[in-house]
C-alpha cells in the first residue's frame, strides 16, 4: 500500500511555526505531502522570513488570498482550495489552530473526498465574540482526526460530544518546534545586542488581537498599565508590532509611551531569544503564552480569557484584562517568579505522533 499523501493548509506566522515540526517529519520519512499557503500572512515578517529560518521549501500552492473582512477572506480560500484538492487528491488535509485558513481549509475538506486532521484542537476560551473562538470550534466538529495538545483539551472535545475514537493527545507541536531552535537561537542570535538589552532586564510585549488593538480604549488601556509597571519597576519594554497593531496605532493616533520600544516583527531565533532573556511577558497571543510557560519565563496575558488555561495552572501565567491597575498589579506579581514550573505541553515529540497517526 502506498504511504498517503497529505496535504497541509496554512498561512499565518503561528501556522507556520507550529506546523514546522510535521513538516520535517514528513521530508525525513519521506511522506508524500504538499504545503498550500493561502496568502492569509504575506509580509516577509510575518510570512517570508519563517520559511526561510526554519528551512521549508516553498509550498507548492499560494492562493495569494491577502487581507479582507472576514467572509470575503474565507470564501476566497475556500475557492481557492477546492480546486487545489481537487487537483491533488490527498488522503488528509491537516489544519492547525484557529486562523481563517484554518477554518478554510476545513471547509473545503469536509466537502471533498478527504479526510480532515485538526492540529491544536479542543482549545477554548469560551468567548464566541472572538473569531478565533468560532473557527476552532468549527473546525473541531469538521475533523475526523483531532489532535489535542493536553488532557484539558481533550476533556473539552468529550464534553461537546466529540467522540473518543476522534481525538488523540499529542502534546502541542510548539514544544517540538521551541526545542528544536532554542539551542540555535542561543547560538546564532544577535538581537540581545542589536537592541541593547540586557538579559533579565527587559519586559517582552506583543499585542496584537482584533478584541484588542481594533478597540481604541482597550489598546490606551494597555498601553497606560504597561508604562505605568515599567516606569515603577524601571524597565525598558519591547513591542515587535504586528502589522495590524500597527496600523491601529496610527489610524488611532495613540502615542506609545517613553518606555516601550517600538521593533519590526522579529524572526523566530530573535523572538525565541527575547522570550528566553526577558524579565517578563505581556502578551495577548496564544502562541507566546506557551512558548514563554515552556521556556520558564513569567507572562501576563492581556485579555480577559485565555483558552491556554493549562499556563495559569502551573503559575507561569496569570490573565489580567485591560485594565491598567489590573495590569500593573499582575506585572509586579508576576515578574519576580522564578520560572520553576513543569510544561504541560508535552515532550516535544508532537509531531511524529500526529505523522504516526496520520500514515
Ligand atoms: C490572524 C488570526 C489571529 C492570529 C494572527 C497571527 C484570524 C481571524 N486571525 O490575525 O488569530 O493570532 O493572525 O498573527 O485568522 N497585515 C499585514 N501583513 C500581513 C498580514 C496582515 O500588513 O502579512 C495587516 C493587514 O492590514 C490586515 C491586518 O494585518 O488587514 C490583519 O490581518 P489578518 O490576517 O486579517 O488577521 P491577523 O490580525 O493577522
Ligand atoms: N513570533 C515571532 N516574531 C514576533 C512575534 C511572534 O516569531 O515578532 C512568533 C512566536 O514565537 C510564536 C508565534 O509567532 O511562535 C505567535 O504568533 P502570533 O502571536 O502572531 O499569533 P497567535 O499565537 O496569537 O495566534
């Protein structure tokens, strides 16, 4: 019987990252497989600059879909994956986490003669206002394979009826992929020295959701209980800006406070560096949550819930809303914690579970 062939679907940076480690384990065992890029992401920071560092080839099928409102961006993908599907016939379409591609490719899967594999399923943070709720929810009861990263999120799936037969914990690939570069970052990066900061010394922010940077007052909000830890505690602050926080910034005409410093998007080796060195992090992604609870670096999470829950659980993590007091308070708790706590993410040999399971 010839090995099955899959076909994976991405086209965010967090994709991107998290789908890393499958793809190298398909390449290394030699499984037939093809990487459509829906074009969701298409700046080289956010796009480009990932596929060259962690050494994929160029996928085979970039739909070039761009940016758009929501139903305009998945429809499009969605047309645009039909007829990749159906030129290349795979056995799987695998999809990862909870962007617009995912939801695509999902789709456009579950109308074709393909089977589809969630990868990052049961996940929820039980807030149907965020599209990211909506897409992995969906995407969940599409899939015939769902790959869960813990027994939380397997519980979860249980719980909305999903049936066992479905559902295998794998750890979350993130594990593999940070395990896989945090010696070469070590290794390789400047950006310790390229920005002038000092290990320990720094706090780390990224905010970039919609809930957050598209809501003038919720982005000041932030913004003034960052400041506020930072001029308390005298430290400088990082922002590696998302483009659309960005582009927030300036429609909003907000005005980033003395002491956070504004920096291009970084590549995965500097990220994972910033992570590693940094006192603290202020964050509202999904993915920095993980890597900064792998990596023993405390973070507070700006939103007002997390479908991470397994970061709080072990103290690496604590949510704080938008809130400047609320903010400031868990930044300071936070900062001092030594970062002692297990990983409940797994071994780092999610991956080869999932391509296991897979052929
Ligand atoms: C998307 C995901 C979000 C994820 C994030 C990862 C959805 C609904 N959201 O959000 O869950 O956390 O990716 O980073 O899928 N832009 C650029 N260059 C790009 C891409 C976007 O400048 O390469 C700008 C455009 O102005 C665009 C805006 O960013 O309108 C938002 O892009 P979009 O892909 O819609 O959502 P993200 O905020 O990136
Ligand atoms: N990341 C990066 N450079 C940056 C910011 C983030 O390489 O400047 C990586 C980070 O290491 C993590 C992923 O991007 O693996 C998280 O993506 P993002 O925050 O955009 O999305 P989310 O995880 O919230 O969906």
């Amino acid at each position: 019987m010839s090995a099955p062939r899959i076909a994976f679907v991405l086209g965010t940076r967090p994709e991107i990252i998290k789908l890393s480690p499958l793809l190298r384990s398909c390449l290394e065992r030699d499984i037939p497989h093809v990487v459509v890029h829906t074009g969701q992401h298409y700046s080289d920071s956010l796009d480009t600059v990932f596929f060259e560092q962690l050494e994929l080839p160029t996928p085979c099928h970039d739909l070039g879909v761009g940016s758009g409102e929501h139903g305009e961006q998945t429809a499009a993908m969605i047309r645009g994956l039909e007829s990749v599907l159906d030129e290349e016939r795979p056995d799987h379409v695998v999809v990862q986490g909870d962007t617009n591609s995912a939801l695509a490719g999902a789709i456009a899967a579950s109308k074709r003669p393909t089977s589809l594999a969630h990868v990052e399923a049961g996940l929820r943070s039980f807030d149907r206002e965020m599209p990211e709720e909506v897409n992995r929810v969906l995407v969940d009861h599409a899939a015939d394979r769902c790959f869960a990263p813990t027994d939380e999120s397997a519980r979860l799936l249980a719980a909305e009826g999903i049936d066992g037969d479905r559902v295998v914990v794998t750890g979350n690939t993130i594990v593999d992929a940070v395990f896989e570069h945090r010696e070469l970052a070590a290794e390789k990066s400047t950006v310790l020295t390229d920005l002038d900061l000092e290990s320990g010394e720094f706090v780390l922010l990224t905010a970039h959701r919609a809930e957050n940077v598209d809501d003038p007052d919720r982005f000041a909000g932030i913004l003034e209980g960052v400041e506020r830890f930072a001029t308390r505690a005298d430290r400088e602050v990082v922002y590696p800006i998302h483009p659309r926080a960005r582009e927030r910034v300036e429609a909003f005409d907000l005005s980033v406070p003395e002491p956070i410093r504004l920096v291009e998007p970084l590549d995965f080796l500097d990220f994972l560096t910033l992570e590693s060195h940094a006192r603290l992090a202020i964050t509202d992604s999904g993915g920095v949550q993980e890597e900064t609870c792998i990596l023993g670096t405390p973070c507070v999470t700006v939103r007002d819930n997390t479908e991470r829950p397994e970061t709080i659980d072990v103290g690496a993590n604590r949510l704080v809303g938008i809130e400047p007091a609320t903010i400031v308070d868990g930044a300071e708790a936070m900062a001092d914690r030594s970062g002692s706590w297990s990983n409940p993410f797994g071994d780092g040999d999610a991956a080869a579970r999932i391509v296991d399971a897979l052929s």
